[in-house]
C-alpha cells in the first residue's frame, strides 16, 4: 500500500462532469490498494472571476482580503469533489488550508509554507477515506488566511506529499510528461520516462507551463517524486526524480529554449574591479533578473559588458543602465529584444567536452551565429537571433539522437 | 460612543455598486462616533448557483461539503465588502464564521451557535476597525465549517450583538420596518416605530419575510434591541425590544395573518382520556407542527376533535389521522385546506376582555363565520374561510384604530 498525492489543476476540474471524471479517477487508485490525498485548484475562469469582482470593488484592493476571496475558489472545488467521491460511494473529506492546517508566514498573495501538520489527514486516510485539500491557500499563525501565488496549488501537492512522506506526488495536467523539446516545434520530440530535478529546473522554459519551478525545487530540497500525468489520457507520464544511479557517460535528456530574452550591451566600459556591481547593482535593486552575463576581453583598457534580462524588464533595464552609462563614460548603450537562448540540458555535461564540441559544431553547419554562451553542470546555453530559434531546436534535437519513435 | 452591529442581506450586497454603498453607509456610522460590526449574507443568487452545483455533483450531496461549499458565498461578500472599505480610506478586517470563531454544534445545515468568542473582534474595534463578519456560518468543535440554515445570517447577527453587548442590532431589509398589517392587504397600514420580542414573534406571519422568528427568540433571551430598517431608504425603522414601561390599557400593535393554514376534524371520537394523545402522537412523531386545537363539548359520550397544521403538511397528517381513526371507532376524517388564521396581536390583551369582544362583533358585522379560536397572552386568532382573508384583516384594522395617515 502506498501513499500518492494527486494534484489536479483549474482544467482538469474545470466542470461538473470532469469534477465526477477526477472522482472516479481516485477512486482507481484507491481501489488499487492506495491511499490517495488530492490537491485541486479553483474551477478554471473561477479565480479571474473573483479577481475581476475584487478589482471591481477597489482598484487596489488589501492584499489580506484579496486572500480571503481568492481562497473562495479552491474551497469550492474540495467540496464538490469531495461530494462526488461520496456520490459514488467513496468515504471522502475535504479540507482547506486553515483546516488542515497549512501554516504560512504572513505574506499575503504569496505565502511560504512553514509547516503542514499532518496528524489530521493522516487518521482520515487511516479511517478509510480520500482526503481532499485545497491548493494555493493556508493560514498564518494568526489564522488570517493567506495564498501562495501563481502555481501555488503544485506547492501544495508536493509540500503535503513531503510531510506525509507520500511514496509519489502525480501532478496532473493537459499534457502527458515532459519532452525532449516543446512539440510545436520539434515534432519528432518525444516523451521523457525519468528526468532529474536538476534537469527538469533547466528545462522550465518548457516545463513551467507543466510544473512550476518553485514546486520543482521543493521536491528537489525534501526528495518527493513527483509524476507529471494527462488528466486526460491514460499513461505513465514522467517521473522527475533525484538521479538514483549516476552514470559515467554524460546524457542529453533534452533541448530547453526561451523566447522571453533580450540583450543589452555597454561597450566601451573601463576596464576596471567594480565595474560589475556599478551596472548590475542598480539592475537587481529594481527587481530585475540578469540571466547570462559576459565581460569581453578588455582591449586598450576599456570592455564590452553584455547581459540578458527578461524581455518584460527590457525597456526598464534599459533606462537604468542608460543613466549608469552616462556615469561611467561608456559609449551608447546598445539593446536588442529579438534574441532567444536554446539550451542543452542533461546531467554530467560540464566535464565532457564532446557534448559542447557538438553543439556548437551542429550550429555551425546550419550557419547560426552564436551571440553568447553560458555553461553549468548540466546545461549549455547559447544566445542566438531569435530567427533561428526552430532551426537551433531542431539542429541540436537530431544532433543528440533525441527523436521518439511517436512524435505527438 | 456606542457599538452598533449592523446585517445586511443578499439583495442588499447584490452588487458591486451596492456593497459599495454598503460601505458608505457603515462609514457614516462609524463617523458618528460609533463602532461598527457588520454581518453579511452572500450576494444575492450566490447561494443558488453553488446548491445547483452541488446537486449537479450528486444527488444528494454530503451535508459536511454542503456547508464547506455554501460558506464560500458569505466568504466572498466579507471579502469585497473589507476592500471597499479600504478602499474608502476606512480601516477594516474580515472574519469568516471560523475565525471569530463562532463555535456551533455540529448539525451540519442547521447548526446551532453555541459560543462567540468575542476577543478578536474587540480588539480589531479598539484598533478603529469596522469589523465584517460572514454570516450563516460557523465551525464546530472539530473545526468543520456549518452553517445555520435558513435565516442564518440574522442569527449571526443578532448572536453577535449579544455577545459583543452591543447597543443595537440593526438589520437592514428591502423594507422600512414592521407593519400593522401587510400593506398588500390594507393600503392603510402603518410602520410601528416600537414593537415587544413576543409581540414580534406573533407577527411572524407579517415578519417572516423581514426577520426570522428564531433570531428574535435569540434576541429576546439576550434582551439585543434590534431594528428594522431598509437598505435603500433612510429612515428610523421599527425598533424590536422588551417592553419597559408596561402599561395598563391593552395595546393592539397589528392585525398578523396566515394562508399556510389547514384545518382537520375527526367527529365522533369516544370522549375519554388520552384521546387528543391518542391523535396528535403520530401526527408529533412525523415532526408536522399542530397550532390550534379544539375539542368540544362532548355528546353522549362522543366528542369533535379539531386541529389545524400547515398546508404543506395536509396531505401527510390528514393520511395519518385516517389510520387513527379507524382505530378509535371514528366517522370519517374530515379535512379542510381553505381555511386561514386572522390574528389581533398586542400586549396585555388577554386580561381585557374588551379586545375579544370588538374582535367577534366587528367580524360578525362582516358575516364572517369564525370557525376556530385561539388566545394566549398577546394575541387572539380566529380560524377563517380563506375567502375573508383580506375582508376580515381590513376589518380589523379599522376596528382598532391602526391606519396611519400615509399609506406605503
């Protein structure tokens, strides 16, 4: 007998009928000799709907309050599938945050979980029932309820499966795992079995519309396998996992790719310590996330700084560094938003150069200038022009023999 | 500097517009120097569009999710109703039932509150907070959520009034007050400023739709003055107290009637001990109500036994006392569903018998046959064909003096 927390998301709960389908569903699992705790989201279009009614109310409406109703959205989805899982004659109890209780600390719209208690789901489940949880809400030690923003309900689930110490968190959504690539542009991609947290994290370009990367890194931090399932379809999904049996010879599970980038260069900057911290001070003190950074090689005591943001922070980075520019005596700031960054991901790479040399050789014959190359241990990344972004996919996809037998 | 606790229902929190003057209004009362406790039900037609998702659910849904589901509308209004009062420069806090809390037993849908704790909401008062509260909802022991069953948020209210020792619970409606009578029925009915607990109680037939007789039980045993005002107009209202200066002379507040009335006799039934047992036990057993009950004088040994129930039980009790019947050796049940019931209500009524008999003769100047009678300490009813209704209330009304000089 095992423990699987089963996450569903607005979608797959999003009408009366697919409400009674998630029942049924859980119904399977515990028939199978499980015992199953389900994380649901609020019905899809419910939490615009109250995020329309609270603006409606007040164009700045209190955070505290905005909890209060948001929270509305997931109590509704527990109880009626709560109810449904006892129409069809299964022993079930729903629960929200406040009740189970989900302790948060007090950061109204996007709360951290401190601590789940979990003796009260825990003799549910014993007493023979399906336990049924909000997602996306808790209290804070004040019993003020409080959400934990965007993809707050994948939280949840693998949060609740670390403190129940679940065998596995199946998240389920409208794809059926993780690829190789987005199948939109490479049909050929094929459908991952097992992929590393690690991996999965540098494949969020792809994933965060699968997984949000904050429920990736808290499964990582309390080892939760977690099972990225169609709600939709049968199949085995993919498994993301610590990596249980490290192999010598580095694996390319997949190729990652952005289109949310753009480059801002300072040429002609001194050359000197500080320089860094001088432009990419200001940079992080308005909130703004520097991805690559690359310092060329100084020539006559001057040196191009280049760095990449968000292409939604674009305009803004580039106003703050004009400023700077002006300070330091560069030349002209130079900006450019029609850039995208397509990356190798797979563990063990950094110590093989053969998975570099290949990639850049692959790019090469296809003609595509590489802008800037960034490495970590399980990923290479280049910048390209954002013309060649389904080309460098599809190049790279071939070079590393990615392609399934099935394309989607 | 007094405390005021002031309910607003569905219809007046329907919209955003009007939960907005929901809070302008509040705010005049807190700049009166008051402090201010407002209990809200959920918008008008929120409570409808979750029962019809449950029932879409299941058939016949678990009461536990029932209660989680339907608290979600109270949930929200306190939620939008905190906002636009922030939104208006006035500080404000939400409170669902459960974080009062407000501790009930645990009848799910018709729990009973049985403890407010009172601490949070005066501390959030003395921190120059309105203060709004879900009403119809509270948590059980367990920490499951209830709710209150029809009326509910009236309850809350005027429980809370109590609780907090407010000075008033004002309870605002889509009418200006209480009536002599139903102004649909005499044109010339006129709102009472003053009216007694038990005085309210008898004209519940008028005051069901304005305010539910168990709040006004409530509010009797806690001695909460509670007022009757509309939402949508200014004005003082009918104020709902205990009497404090009796007085002497009988005081006729109203004329009370009832269409929800049947009549059932059972003629010729041996006139001996346990007879009326023998009748209303069963009809007891299936939880239908019995009002006036008249046995008359006996006959040779047999007697008329007579009792009227509500029209929407007639069909069960008149099935009930035909098995009954037949057992006691009676005649054929007779039963009569066109009947209504005529009440004069006022204090003091009984010990002048002066009241009674301006009551009979004004009616017999009328030709109305009275079929059955009734007192008690504050009213007398008279059972009536249902085609005398409103000949009989106008009657009355003119009889004792009850015309205001403007009409609705």
């Amino acid at each position: 007998m095992a423990l699987i927390v089963q996450k569903f998301g607005g979608t797959s709960v999003g009408s009366v009928e697919r409400i009674r389908e998630v029942a049924k569903r859980a119904i399977r699992t515990r028939q199978e000799g499980h015992q199953v705790v389900i994380v649901v989201s609020a019905m899809s279009g419910e939490t615009d709907r109250l995020l329309h009614l609270g603006r409606a109310v007040s164009p700045k409406p209190a955070e505290r309050e905005m909890d209060t109703l948001l929270a509305t959205g997931e109590q509704v989805t527990i109880a009626l599938l709560a109810m449904a899982l006892e129409g069809l004659g299964q022993k079930a109890v729903s629960y929200t945050g406040g009740q189970v209780p989900i302790l948060t600390d007090t950061a109204h719209t996007k709360a951290r979980i401190q601590h789940i208690a979990s003796e009260r789901i825990r003799a549910a489940l014993d007493a023979g029932k399906i336990v049924v949880v909000a997602g996306f809400q808790g209290v804070d030690p004040d019993g003020n309820i409080t959400t934990l923003g965007r993809g707050g309900s994948d939280t949840t689930a693998v949060a609740l499966a670390a403190a129940l110490h679940a065998d596995e968190c199946a998240i389920y959504t409208d794809v059926d795992g993780i690829y190789t690539t987005d199948p939109r542009v490479e049909s050929r991609a094929r459908r991952l079995d097992r992929i590393t947290f690690e991996e999965m994290l540098e494949m969020a370009s792809l994933g965060a519309k699968v997984l949000q990367t904050r429920s990736v890194e808290f499964a990582m931090k309390y080892n939760v396998p977690v099972r990225v399932l169609s709600s939709f379809t049968d199949g085995t999904g993919t498994l993301v996992t610590n990596e249980e049996n490290p192999v010598e010879a580095p694996r390319v599970s997949g190729i990652a790719f952005s289109r949310n980038e753009a480059k801002i260069t300072v040429p002609g900057v001194p050359d000197r310590p500080g320089i860094a911290h001088a432009i990419l001070g200001p940079i992080s003190a308005a909130h703004i996330n520097v991805d690559v950074i690359i310092q060329n090689v100084s020539e006559a005591g001057k040196t191009d700084f280049t760095f990449t943001v968000e292409r939604s922070d674009f305009a803004k980075a580039m106003d703050i560094v004009r400023d700077i520019a002006q300070g330091l005596g560069a030349d002209a700031v130079q900006g450019d938003e029609h850039i995208v960054k397509v990356s190798v991901v797979g563990v063990g790479m950094r110590s093989h150069a053969g998975i570099a040399a290949t990639m850049f050789a692959s790019l090469a014959q296809e003609n595509i200038n590489i802008q800037m190359i960034s490495t970590s241990e399980i990923k290479i990344s280049v910048v390209v022009d954002e013309k060649y972004l389904e080309l460098a996919v599809r190049t790279l996809h071939t070079a590393f023999a990615l392609h399934g037998e099935a394309a989607l």
